[in-house]
C-alpha cells in the first residue's frame, strides 16, 4: 500500500521544518503534501530543503479540515495519513500505520498517539491533556470508537465515499461517527507524534472557545430550537464534567499526578471550550474561519 502524507500548517516555518524533518527521513511516505495558510509561505524558506514535499499555500484563513481535504486531490496513495505541523511524528510513524492497515484491512481509519514534549510548563500540560489526553501513551491498541484528529490516517476509497462532509469543510470527528454508526471500527495503533505547544495562554483560550462553538454548530446544524435551547443549558456542567473525563483518562494511564499541577488550566480551558458550544448551539458558526 502506498502511504500519501498531508501537513496542515499554519504555523511558523521553524515549527514546520521540525515536523518535515521526522517525515522526509522516514521511507514510508510516498509523498508529502503541505498544506498552509500561515502569514508566511513556508515554500519560500522550506523548499529548497525539502525538494520533494509539495506546499499548497491559502492567502485566507482556512480551518483544519479545510486544509487537509483541499490538500487531498493533490494525493495518490491508497493510505492519506494526516497531521498537524505542531506535531513531531516518531521515526517509526510511517511504518506502524502502514502496519496497522495490514492488520485490519476493514478498518476505514487508523489513529495513533499523541506525546507531550519535554519541560512542557502546567498550561502546556493542561493544554496537551484537554486536546490529547485520550490519546496518551500508553494506550490500548485495537478497535476503537475514536481517533486523534492530529494523528490519523485514511483510506482513500473510504474518504471519496464520504465526500459530502469533505467537500463541506468537516471536522474529521463527523466522519467518524458516520462510520461508527454504520458498524465500521476505527483502529488505534501505537504509531506517535509528539506535541510541541506553539500558542500563547490567550490564544489556547480563544481557540477552546472557538472549537467549542464549532463542534456545537455542527452538531446541531439539523435541531429545532427546543433542542439547541436544552443543550446550552446543560453546558453549563460542561466544565466539571470534561474535567472529570480528562482525570479519568490520565488515572488509566497512572497520569494523575500530571492532571493535578494542571487542574486549575484544565479548568479554565474546559470552561472555555464550554462557553463557545453554549454560544454554537445558540448563534451556530461565526462567519469567518479563524485560526490558532
């Protein structure tokens, strides 16, 4: 099976290079496609270091899901693994998902880990925990019901049969649910990429609100009133309640000592993200994309 790569990046070139240096030394992507809407086109500093990554630069900001399926047609592998530019994948990564769609060739996606980098401060932990903490090593491997949307991979036949949502700009979240609910696993491997926090404490509260607010709306983009009423007020729990899920997570993975120097981070992004679905379900999407 032939392995394609898409980067999402609107990063800083520096942050980029660390992420394409792992990919371009490993022999099992076939491609790499970057796909950017960064200030700066990172072909500019990035090309000539790496002559065969293929950069699609966006002037407009565009989500992360825009990103990597505007960047698909630009792919001919039967896999289309995907990540984001903020993550370091291992040595490894290429060959343990290829590994992974061998082992389960009806699975139609195959996620991975996600590590925290080293002397990560108790905001970075929080913020690692909040978006990752699901995904921490170590981690079950087999049939799962979700995969980090930062370390995940496809097959195609399986993306061009869902085309709608891709053509829709969707969270990959969607996509996998619609799987899920027809009976198809998802399958999660050991294969890892370490997170390298590169957003301010006020930006990561901003993007929590503004995920929050987009998971909300598309959630209930086909609600009546009366259900989009009742779902906001019970985000009002939401903070304790996602707090809770995260130390469970970090409990199986005898993570808790972490989870506790960053309880009072977590909370406060939780809450953020809270506040931005009680707004989506209430207001749906704003009207422009912004990015983090």
């Amino acid at each position: 099976m032939v392995l394609s790569v898409i980067v999402t990046s609107y990063e800083s070139p520096d942050t980029l290079r660390r992420c394409l240096e792992s990919l371009c030394a490993q022999t099992g992507a076939a491609e790499i496609v970057v796909s950017d809407c960064s200030r700066e086109n990172p072909a500019s500093t990035l090309q000539a270091r790496f002559p065969t990554v293929r950069f699609l630069h966006f002037n407009s900001p565009h989500s992360v899901p825009q990103l990597r399926w505007a960047a698909l047609p630009y792919t001919t592998g039967q896999l289309v693994a995907a990540t984001e530019a903020r993550c370091i994948p291992s040595k490894t990564w290429c060959r343990e998902l290829l590994e992974a769609h061998a082992a389960s060739p009806e699975c139609p996606a195959v996620g991975g880990t996600v590590a925290l980098g080293t002397e990560a401060s108790r905001f970075e932990q929080a913020l690692y925990l909040c978006e990752y903490g699901a995904y921490a090593l170590p981690i079950r491997q087999g049939a799962a019901a979700a995969i980090s949307g930062a370390n995940l991979s496809y097959r195609r036949q399986a993306l061009q049969e869902s085309a709608d949502l891709l053509e829709r700009g969707k969270w990959e979240t969607l996509l996998h649910q619609r799987w899920v609910k027809a009976g198809r696993h998802l399958w999660q491997c050991g294969a890892c990429v370490t997170f390298q926090n590169s957003m301010s404490k006020v930006d990561a509260l901003r993007q929590r609100w503004h995920y929050g607010r987009g998971y909300a709306a598309d959630r209930v983009q086909d609600s009546n009133w009366l259900v989009r009423i009742g779902l906001a007020a019970a985000s009002i729990g939401l903070p304790c309640l996602l707090s809770m899920r995260i130390g469970r997570d970090c409990a199986e993975r005898g993570n808790l000592e972490t989870f506790a120097q960053a309880s009072g981070w977590i909370f406060a992004l939780t809450t953020a993200w809270s506040c931005g679905e009680a707004v989506g379900y209430l207001a749906g999407k704003p009207a422009t994309v912004r990015i983090f």
